[in-house]
C-alpha cells in the first residue's frame, strides 16, 4: 500500500493559463522554477501540488489518453464539476469487515493540513460482511485514493495538477526531473472515439426470470411472518461483446444518453472497471451543512407531454410505490434527527425525472452536530431503505441469502472527501466492466403486493440506460 505521511501541503500554482497543447512546457517551466526553494524547505515527508490553469479542456478526452492502470473519472448531477485523474500518490485500503469510524478518520488526518481542492476519490462496498468474490476482490470494502494526476473542469475554471510525495529537499531535484520526463505523454488528448461499440452476442440473467419470482415468493412471506416491511432485490445481467470494450468510449456514450446524473469510473491497478450513471445522492457536505434525497419508485417516461404525465400521476397515486418512498424518507430523517439541527424537508413529495424514467424525489437539508462526521453520516444513512429495506439489518442479511451474486460496490457509497467537503452518490445504474464482459446490476424495491412480473419490467427500464448504447450501436437489447 502507498502511504502519503506528509505533515504538510505545499501548493503551487502557475500564473500562465495554458493550452492543453502546451501544458507540458507550461507545468515543466513551473516545476524547474520551484526545485531550488523546495530543496531548501522540505525537511520531512511534503505532499507538493503543482497546478496549472487550462483555457479549456476535456478531462474524458485526456483520460482516454492515459496507460496508467489506475483511472478515475467524476462528474456531478448538476454537470459543475467533472474530474478526470490517473495514477495514485496515496491509498486508503482495507478488506473483510473494516472499522469505517477509523478509517474515514485516517484519511480526514491526511487531509488536516491539505488544501481544500485535494480530494480522495473512492468508494465502499454496499455490505462488507459478506463474502467477495474474485471480480470485486481489488475493490476491498473501503478504497480511496488521491490522484497522481488530475484534470479538472469545473463552474471556477479549469485545471490540470499533479501530486507528489516529496520525502527530503535532498530527493527535490532528482525526483521532478524524473516527473518532468513522463509529462509530454501525459499531457496529450484525443477526442473519445465515436465508433460504435462491439456487438453484444449473448446476455444472461442472474436470477432469471424464473429464479426472480421464486426470489419475490420468499420474500413476500417474510413480509407475511412480520420480520420485514421492504426489501430491495437486485439483477445482474451480463453481456458478452465481440471484442474487448473501451471504457472510456462506453462512459462517453453513457454520458450521452443519461442526463442528470453523477457519471463515474474507478479502474485500479488495472483491474475491472466500476462505471455507472447513477441518478441518486446519498449526502452531500459542506463544511457542517448537510445535504441529502429520498429518491424511490419508478415510472418510464412517455413518449408525448401527456404520456409522460400519465406516468407521472401513476407514480404520485400508487399506494405501493408512496410506501416505499415513505420508508426512505422516514430513514433520512432518523440520521437527520440523530445527527443534525435546523432540519429543512419538504411540505410535499416531488419528481426527480431523468433521461427514461422518474422517482418520487425528496430533498433535505441540515447543520451537522458538533462533533459528528462523514464516518457517522456513512455507517448511519447507508444503505437508505431505497437501496436495502426495512429493517435494515435483517433486509441487508436476506439480500445476501437471496441474491445469488456479490454485489460488491454496486449500491454502495462511491464519492469523494476533502478537508472541509464531501459527496457520496449511490453506485446505482451501474455496471462491472471486465475486458468483453459487461455485468450491470439494476434493483427494484419489494413490499407487500408487489408483483415478481412488474417488478421485473422496473429492473429492464432501469437497466435501459446501458440497453439504449446498444440500440445506439445497432445491437438487439434481448
């Protein structure tokens, strides 16, 4: 594991604003201008930024560029941030069934002397006791990492930075020059292709049709034995290419067909990549204010304005659907209610609607008590009733003995932390990319009277996000 032990940060940001053409001699410039100061100041373990401003820039572009095995990209719901970054300079890791209170404070103790725009970028596994299997193994329970390298697009300006881990002023020189040698590489950009993905020849379900409503059965009757009151069940479809995926042209043409949504990639140390379009915030911080959605039941969206209506007041009627949408409220209010003051809900339920479907949507707001954080606003609002059911404990126990997968990150929390801010979306809507293989996991809320059939035409809306990529490219979705 790479360990960044600095006890101090030392930004330095160039005055010129760069092309992405000329970023190599600009950041170069920048970096042989500071070797004599930083040989003399830094006496123990430095995390040092060196960060240019660009006139403009394409950070998905840039990455499609990149060969290191470690890639990230993010962008938020509202499209004001969007960061692209390769490389690792510090990684936070642990397996099995960590203690999350430990850890996030581990990485806040990292962050104490940093500036507020170095960010850990990373994710947590939806349930760390149950067991990993061999494709989400490299993602362990709990991985962040702060990038070697980033490029940034953002409503402030646009930015490329890298971050290193300087051990002694005698190490300065030796150690940029090394970085200034790789920098003409890393600084090139291409447009993300816009050839049409490989043909998907085969896909399969896990259940299947038939293993779904043995799987809504038995859980129909724990609702009848009192022990649960929802429960929410997911699918794993996978699909076979023709040839091995790109996954930055896949998140390009993902990116396309979903708006309103946090669009996401993790690949470390090239290993399958993690990549979605996931329409859901957990929380969001800034500074002690807090920020967090009910988003649950689902409706398609129409074809004309009066179509899309229809499903629309469907949706806001259905007596199943305001259930499960209550449940997720109720939760965010019991951590909010814990946790925080000056609660802010709504007077009444409103409508998140996205690209191929709608939720029933609420938005809160809150002031963090003094003395609680992102470790307790994790272990407590994950997983919300609209991810794992209620209770939560027994419904996250039947989750692992009804579904006949690991659902490793899908469904967990997936954001970023900085010094005095933070955001986690929902890993929904989201898929594991291996070399020719696909596999994307889509979920549908289970209470008493839903139906197997119905619940599995929420599941194939969800999962059109990824089908529509293949319409797109000419491909059959059955």
């Amino acid at each position: 594991m790479i360990e960044c032990k600095t006890e101090q940060h030392i930004k330095i940001c160039g005055k010129e604003i760069a092309t992405v053409q000329n970023a190599a001699r600009t950041i170069q410039q920048l970096i042989d201008e500071n070797i004599p100061e930083l040989t003399e100041t830094i006496a123990q373990p430095t995390l040092v930024s060196f960060q240019i401003s660009l006139e403009n820039c394409d950070p998905l572009s840039w990455l499609s560029q990149q060969a290191s095995t470690t890639r990230l990209y993010w962008s938020d719901r509202e499209a004001s941030y969007e960061v692209a970054a390769a490389g690792e300079t510090d990684r936070l890791f642990a397996e099995g069934e960590p203690h999350l209170t430990e850890l996030i404070l581990e990485l806040q103790r990292r962050l104490a002397s940093s500036s507020e725009d170095i960010r850990y970028y990373g994710g947590l596994k939806f349930d760390s006791s149950s067991p990993a299997d061999h494709d989400w193994k490299p993602f362990g329970a709990l991985l962040f990492v702060l990038p070697r390298y980033e490029m940034t697009k953002s409503q402030h300006g646009n930015t490329f930075t890298i971050n290193l881990v300087i051990q002694h002023g005698n190490e300065v020189e030796q150690q940029l020059l090394a970085e200034i040698q790789t920098l003409q590489t890393l600084c090139s950009a291409a447009p993300v292709s816009s050839q049409p993905l490989p043909i998907a020849s085969i896909r399969t379900d896990s259940p299947n049709q038939k293993e779904w409503q043995e799987i809504i059965d038995k859980s129909i009757q724990a609702f009848d034995s009192g022990c649960m009151e929802k429960i929410v069940l997911a699918r794993k479809t996978t699909m076979v290419f023709s040839e091995e995926l790109d996954p930055i042209r896949l998140l390009k043409q993902l990116k396309d067909v979903v708006n309103r949504a946090f669009h996401f990639y993790f690949q470390f140390d090239g290993t399958p990549g993690f990549i979605g379009a996931t329409p859901e915030r957990l929380y969001k911080r800034i500074g002690e204010t807090i920020f967090s959605e009910a988003v649950a039941g689902t409706r398609p969206r129409g074809n004309s304005p009066e179509a899309d209506l229809a499903f629309a007041e469907d949706l806001l009627n259905s007596d199943k659907d305001v259930r499960e949408h209550q449940f997720v409220c109720k939760s965010i209010l019991d951590v909010m209610d814990e946790l925080c003051t000056d609660i802010q809900s709504p007077a009444q339920v409103s409508l998140l609607k996205l690209a191929r479907v709608q939720h029933l949507y609420n938005k809160y707001s809150a002031t963090l008590k003094k003395g609680y954080g992102d470790a307790d606003l994790l272990e407590r609002i994950h997983p919300t009733p609209a991810v794992g059911g209620v209770p939560k404990k027994e419904a996250i126990r039947q989750i692992a003995a009804l579904e006949p997968f690991d659902r490793g990150w899908y469904a967990g929390p997936i954001g970023w932390l900085s010094r005095n801010e933070s955001e986690f979306a929902v890993g929904i809507r989201s898929a594991l990319m291996m070399k020719n293989q696909l596999h994307i996991y889509t979920g549908a809320g289970i209470v008493k009277g839903s139906e197997a059939e119905s619940e599995w035409e929420e599941i194939e809306n969800k999962l059109g996000s990824f089908l529509a990529i293949q319409q797109v490219n000419g491909t059959e979705n059955a």
